[in-house]
C-alpha cells in the first residue's frame, strides 16, 4: 500500500515538475522581456505565488475552481458539474507553484550566460529561436540545474500537501495505514525513509546531470 | 597593390572603378547615455581590401565595427553590405531599430565577426563550434560542414585539436578556431575585434599570421588593432579614429610614417615608446 502510494507521489511530482519547468522558461521569457502586459503578469504570477502558501493554493484550486466554473458557467446559462480529478488537480497546481519557483531559477541562469556566447550567435547570424536552442538553453542548465534539483527536493516534498484533496499519494496512504493499525510511528517512519530515498535517487541523477551540463568546463 | 599604394590615400575612387564594394559605411553615429561615441563615420571597403582600425582606446573602433554588424545599433547613418542597405527605422521612442530582424541576420551570416574575447561557445568541441552555424544557419548537409571545418582548422593549424573544448585550448588556439568558424559561413568580409589583445604576446604571432595568410588570399577584412607593424604589413587601408570621427585615413604607409595631425603623431610616438 506504501509502495502504491510512493508510485504516485513519484508520478505526480515529475509531472508537476515537467509543468514547473515548461512554466519556468515561459516565466524567465517574460521577466527578461520588454516591459509589456506579458512582463507584468509574469512578475505577479511570481510574487504572488511565492507569497501565498502551498496548502492554501492546493484547496483553493481543487475546491475554489470547480466552483468558480460551474458559478461562471451558469450565469451564461450552462449547467454542469465540473470534478477535478484530484491527479490532475493536484500535478496542475504543485507544478504552477514551483513554476513560480523554477521562473527565478532559470531567470538567473540566463542572466549568468556570459555575453559574449549570445553575441557570437548573434553575430554569426543565428535569428533568436536558434540561439536560445542551439547556445543559450545548453549554457543555461549549468547554472540551472543547482537551483533545479533544489526547486525538486522541495516539489517532491509539498507533493505530501495534496493528500489533504483525497489523493492516494504516498502521505495519506502512510496517514491511513497508521491510523488503521495504530503503529502511527512504524509507518510514518517508513514513508519518512521513502521520501528520503527519492532524494538520495534524486540527488545521484542530478549529479549525472550536472557533468553533462558543464561538460568542457569544469568537473562537477 | 604595392605600386598603387602612394595614390591610394588620394584617390581611391578611381583606382578601385570596377572592383565591388564590399561595405559601405555612410556617416554612423553612435551615443550611449551623453557620450557621443562616434560622430558621423564614412568608410569604403572594395572587395580584397584589408582596413585596418587604429585609434586610442574609447575612440569608437570596436564601436564602429558592432555597428556595422548592429550588436549595436546605430542612432543614424547607413551601412550597405555588397549593396544592401540595412533598413532601419525609428521606434515609439524615438530610437533607431532595424526594421526586418530576418533581413539583419542574414546580412549578419554574410559578416564573420572574430571578437577579442573569442566568444567560442563553450559547451562545444572546436569542431561542432565550426559545423554549428553553417548547419543551422546556412542548412549544409553535417558531412558537407564536417568536411568544411576539417580544411578550415588544417589550414589554421588545428587540425588535431578537433575533440577539445574551448577551455582546454590556448588563446591563441581559441582565436584561430574563432576565426575557422567565422570563415566556416563563407563571409563576403571579416570584422576583427582587437583579435591578439587579449592574447599573451608570444601567441599573437601565431594569431597574426593566420589573418596574414587571409589577407595575401584576397579575404576582406576589416580589422580593429593595435598592432602597427602588423598594421603596416596586411593593410591596404589605414584608418585612424580620434573620439568618434576618423582624423586621417590612407595608405598604411602614409599614414603610419608620414601623419599629419598633431593628434595621430602623438599616438604612434606613445605606441611607439611603448613597443621600445
């Protein structure tokens, strides 16, 4: 039943953290962009989200949007009952926080590219598209991905936060088995190794992947 | 070349008729903040001339030569590039920006650039910083652009230098690998940012005789440096700048032994002492 409920926690947090990543390019973008509506949406995506705590925005969304739909959608006329699946309910909204996260990550290791490696692109006749992909993105994992794997040991972590909207992640399965058995400090203690063991798996691939990021420059 | 150099300075209209002009520059100007970087900069390069660039530091070279390849963008002037004009126009705030991006990179992929800093990107070997562009720029087959860079890094002597990275070479390697991949594209003319200054001074020979070798090939070349000798011997075309506008331009020989402003002999006396 733990192990179940360790699949899930897994599933969840790399789905959330493929969204906060894709979020966090698209965030950086719009931070670094020229001031415009896009650039101030992105500042108060960030502020806001950062500012607000996870527990909040979880229920929020899995109670607070479906309601707001069905209440939209019946002033225009419509009548239907919207039901979160609380999967995706749950990976939408840890990945929409930590995008806010993973937005300042990645905003830093944009500006920690030097220069001179975007001008040559640029130089050489390499339009922008061509540039972030070709030069700019590979440079940037290297002084992104510390800030990644943090972004990730915190996500994997909050992922126990959305056991409050009925998921059977690994928190509420470790909640469930202890209050069914009454050996609270048995299964806690085996989820608590659980997380500890997807940090220390977490903690090797993120290594692997830092050589390859700065290969040619330095050993990691 | 070498006959023609005494008319040069006077009259280079007429001994150039016929020959196509590569670059021209027409009146550039160029402030950042209250600092008028260059005021109003005319220049001519035909096909086969090597200019070079002299100047004190913060007299508006490198400048000028980010403008023409609009790293900087100028605040007014035109450049043609083998005849097409570089369209600008003026932005909601006043400013100067090109009007076509795509028409920008494209004169850009016509125009090496070879920085002072080399800018090789770093998380490629020295063949893949070759084969990048001409690949993803100019859309050659990977073998057809291996097969490039493999001649280019022979003839700049790095042919056994493939596999390295950026960080494991020399400077003077780095530069001659910059210059492989700036000719990798095929370029119509070659900009040289001060290409040995950040160079130690027993690799900037090995730097300098790669471009020597460019120029005896016909290359065009426009080249910022502070090399005068070196100056004296590629150029066809010596070209001094004094706070942003050119005091006196001509052939090397004119204008390194026989200068005229008071300005320009100061210059080469200080160089002068400072090679002694």
């Amino acid at each position: 039943m733990l192990w179940q409920g360790l699949e899930l926690t897994v599933a969840v947090g790399l789905c959330a953290m493929l969204i906060a990543i894709g979020l966090g390019l698209l965030g950086a973008w719009a931070k670094l962009s020229q001031p415009s509506i896009i650039k101030s949406i992105a500042n108060t995506y960030t502020s806001l989200i950062r500012g607000v705590p996870e527990l909040l925005l979880i229920l929020l969304v899995y109670y607070g949007a479906p309601t707001l739909i069905q209440d939209l959608s019946s002033n225009l006329g419509y009548s239907f009952i919207v039901d979160l699946n609380p999967f995706v309910a749950g990976f939408l909204t840890i990945g929409f926080i930590y995008g806010a996260f993973a937005t300042e990550v990645f905003r830093g290791a944009y500006l920690a590219v030097p220069r001179g490696q975007i001008e040559s692109a640029h130089a050489i006749g390499m339009n922008s598209s061509t540039a972030f992909r070709r030069i700019i993105l590979p440079q940037m994992w290297r002084f992104a991905l510390p800030g990644l794997g943090n972004v990730w040991m915190v996500l994997i972590k909050a992922t126990a936060l959305i056991s409050v909207i009925q998921l059977d992640e690994l928190m509420r399965n470790a909640s469930i088995a202890a209050g069914a058995t009454r050996q609270p400090f048995t299964f806690f203690l085996a989820a608590s190794v659980m997380y500890l063991g997807i940090t220390i798996i977490s903690i090797t691939i993120q290594r692997k992947a830092e050589v390859w990021a700065n290969r040619g420059i330095r050993n990691v | 070349m070498e006959a023609f150099s005494d008319l040069f300075g006077q009259i280079p209209m007429t001994i150039n008729e016929g020959t196509p002009i590569s670059l021209l520059v027409e009146n550039i100007c160029k402030r950042f903040g209250s600092l008028e970087v260059l005021r109003g900069i005319s220049l001519t390069a035909y096909e086969n001339d090597v200019i070079t660039l002299l100047g004190a530091s913060g007299s508006g070279k490198s400048t000028l030569l980010r403008c023409i390849n609009l790293l900087e963008t100028p605040d007014s002037g035109k450049v043609y590039v083998r005849g097409e004009l570089i369209e600008m126009s003026t932005n909601r705030d006043g400013q100067a920006v090109p009007t076509n991006r795509r028409q920008v990179s494209r004169i850009r992929a016509r125009l090496g650039m070879v920085f002072q800093q080399f800018n090789l990107w770093s998380h490629l070997t020295v063949l893949q910083n070759v084969i990048e562009a001409p690949i993803h720029v100019l859309g050659l087959q990977r073998r057809e652009a291996i097969e490039r860079a493999q001649e280019l890094l022979e003839k700049v002597g790095l042919s056994d230098k493939l596999d390295y990275y950026p960080s494991h070479l020399s400077g003077g390697q780095e530069q001659r690998a910059a210059i492989a991949r700036a000719l990798a594209m095929e370029p119509d003319l070659i900009l040289f940012d001060e290409p040995t200054s950040a160079l130690d001074p027993e690799l900037v020979g090995e730097v300098l005789k790669v471009i020597q070798n460019l120029a005896s090939e016909g290359c065009t070349m426009l080249i910022v440096t502070h090399e005068l000798n070196f100056a004296r011997d590629v150029s066809s075309q010596t070209v001094f700048l004094d706070q942003g506008r050119i005091e006196e331009q001509g052939s090397p020989d004119n204008v390194l032994d026989n200068p005229q402003s008071e300005r320009l002999k100061r210059f080469l006396s200080g160089n002068y002492r400072r090679t002694i």
